[in-house]
C-alpha cells in the first residue's frame, strides 16, 4: 500500500503494495467474516459503537497522556481505517496496519488528501499491508499499539505479542480492545448465539502473558432501527436475530461490554 509519503516509521516491507488483490494477503491474514464480507456495514456498526469515546479516553488516561501529541500510534488490524482520522488529530504519526488488501486499499482511501505534515493540521497517516506478526515496522519505534477487536483474541496470538515486544518503545504501550461476554446486554447475546466462546479461557490467557485489564461500558447507539438489524443480522446467527427482533422490536440501541486490554514495555 502506497504510503503517499515518506515515514521513517515504516521500513521496507515486501508485503506492501498498490495492488488490492485478496488472493494474496499476507500470511497470517484471519479472515473476519463481517468486515471482509461487508465493509460498509461495519462502518455502520462503528459509527454506532461508543459515541462518547469511552475506549479513546481510557487509551489515553493509561498512557498518561492528554492526546497523542507527540507520539507514533499503530492501529493493528485497522480494517477500513475507520479510527485512524481520529489518531491523526493529534498524534506525531498514525501507521494502519491491515494485512486483507481489499480493506487496506479502502483505509487508504479514507486517509488520502487528509491534512498531513509539516503545517501541523494532522498527523501522517501510512496504511501498511502486514499482518500483527509481521508488521513490517522498526524496533522500538512505536508509543502505543491499539488493536480493536482483531488479530489478539486469545490463544493463538503469541506470534503478535512477539511483535509488539519487537516494536514498541521502552514506556510505550499496547492496548487490546474486544467483547467482554461476560457482561452487559450485549455479552449475553454474545455469548447466546456462541456458546463455544470460552471467555475464562481468554482471561487465562491474558493473565498469564502479564497484560493489565480493564471493564468498559460503551452503548451501541443506531440511527435507525434499519441500522441495528442490518449490523445484528451480520453479527449473530438467524434463529438470534429473529429472538432479539421479536422481544424487542423498537429497539436502536443496546449496553455493550468491553475489556481493555494493556501492557506498557
Ligand atoms: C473485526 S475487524 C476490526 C477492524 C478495525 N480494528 C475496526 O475496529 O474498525 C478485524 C480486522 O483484523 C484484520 N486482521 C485479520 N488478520 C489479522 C492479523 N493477522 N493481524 C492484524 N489484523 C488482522 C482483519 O482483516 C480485519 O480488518
């Protein structure tokens, strides 16, 4: 992926390109049914997700920071881009990782003819095509690494931790954002529609890799009640859907749990 400028954050990596082409994703690639299948319905979905930035805020209080200023942010796995304008408002640098090309190709659209540079109107934004355990960056050249439910659920995302170690900066940090299925409205349908999920198995996990955790409450709020079919239709299972729909068929909007995760290096 073309990073319309030069960023001494990046080096050369051999999966980036101009060419979208979802044959060739980067190995490591996890396919995520909902964005790759429809990433404009994933748009809706974040659009609706925590409107009063609860998960940016608490970014920020547990890296001492009042905005990024200053500061080199990746978002891994950054699908469409959606949160990277938000990280340029302030931040030094923005780096999107994102190994599917399709979605990487969309991300850099979204961040092209953003202000950038020297004029001090926004940050940099590079979309780079890589997977969390090749990203493709340098060593310690990273302040904070945020996942937002991708690549870092649990057993299995080892190879990732490896690299966060590789490319965060001594008192920089990592963050992991993802369901909490354990509580609120959402988590019990969650955990409803799969039951294989093993959420104390996950914990486990985190627990033994040393990560610090936090409890979030965010809501999801939708425009319309079109909204909240279309993105619960592409989350849950039918025989779900058609539960939720029928308790509740005025429902826009539900209390939505989230763990943060984080460890700083
Ligand atoms: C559910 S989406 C979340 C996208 C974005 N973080 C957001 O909140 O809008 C998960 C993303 O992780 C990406 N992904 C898949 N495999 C990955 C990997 N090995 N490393 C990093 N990201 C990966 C997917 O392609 C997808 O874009």
């Amino acid at each position: 992926m073309s990073a319309g400028f030069d960023n001494p954050e990046v080096s050369d990596n051999p999966e980036v390109s101009d060419t979208p082409d979802d044959a060739s994703d980067p190995a490591g690639a996890v396919r995520s049914p909902n964005i790759w299948g429809s990433p404009q319905t994933y748009e809706t979905h974040n659009l609706a997700l925590d409107r009063a930035g609860v998960i940016d805020r608490a970014l920020l209080r547990i890296s001492g920071r009042p905005d990024w200023r200053g500061a080199t942010v990746v978002e891994l796995g950054c699908g469409t881009g959606f949160h990277l304008p938000r990280l340029a408002e302030t931040a030094r640098t923005v780096i999107g990782v994102e190994p599917h090309r399709p979605l990487a190709a969309l991300a850099q659209q979204r961040v092209d003819g953003m202000p950038s540079g020297p004029d001090g109107l926004g940050a940099p934004v590079t979309v780079v095509v890589a997977g969390a355990q090749a990203t493709g960056l340098f060593p310690a050249s990273v302040d904070a690494a945020i996942a937002r439910w991708a690549y870092f659920f649990g057993p299995g995302c080892e190879p990732g931790l490896a690299e966060l170690g590789r490319i965060v900066r001594p008192g920089g940090s990592a963050f992991v954002v993802d369901n909490d299925a354990t509580r609120s409205t959402f988590g019990s349908w969650f955990s409803a529609a799969w039951p294989d999920y093993d959420a104390a198995a996950v914990e486990r996990f985190w627990t033994r890799q040393g990560w610090a955790r936090e409890s979030l409450d965010v809501s999801w709020e939708f425009d319309s009640r079109a909204d909240f079919e279309a993105v619960l239709s592409w989350e849950f299972p039918p025989s779900m859907c058609q539960r939720i729909f029928t308790r509740e068929p005025t429902r826009t909007s539900v209390d939505y749990a989230v763990t943060l995760r984080w460890r700083r290096y």
